[in-house]
C-alpha cells in the first residue's frame, strides 16, 4: 500500500473479531471497524505497520494475515 495503514475489507463482522482473536493468539494486535462504524455495512481489518518492526515479525505477520485471508 502506498501508507502505514492498510484497511482489509471482511466479509462480516463476526469474521473480522474472530480474525482480530485469532491474530491475538499468534501476537498481533490488529484492529476492527464493524457496522455502525462502516458506512458501508462491510467490517475492516485495520493494520498499521511501524519502522521498528524487525524483519521476523514482518514475516510472521504476513504468514499469520495470509491464513487468516485465505491468500
């Protein structure tokens, strides 16, 4: 993405905690926008990248985020 913060749609809001939980247990911290806060009705994954992540949390950030889409 072209910033820090990458918006991932969901399919639900029942999806999308369930991935924030599940991200939880592998030691990310993600966060979770759902109706009433999506105008649109469709729930959002927020993750936020910082500079002083190591290369070793990147990438299990990435393998843990590639499972939980499905990608």
């Amino acid at each position: 993405p072209d910033g820090a913060v990458l918006a991932v749609p969901m399919p639900g809001p029942r999806e999308a905690v369930a991935a924030v939980a599940t991200a939880a247990e592998h030691g990310l911290r993600i966060g979770c926008f759902r109706p009433p806060s999506t105008p649109d009705g469709i729930s959002r994954l927020r993750l936020t990248a910082h500079a002083h992540l190591s290369d070793e949390e990147v990438s299990t950030a990435t393998k843990v985020l590639r499972e939980l889409l499905g990608r």
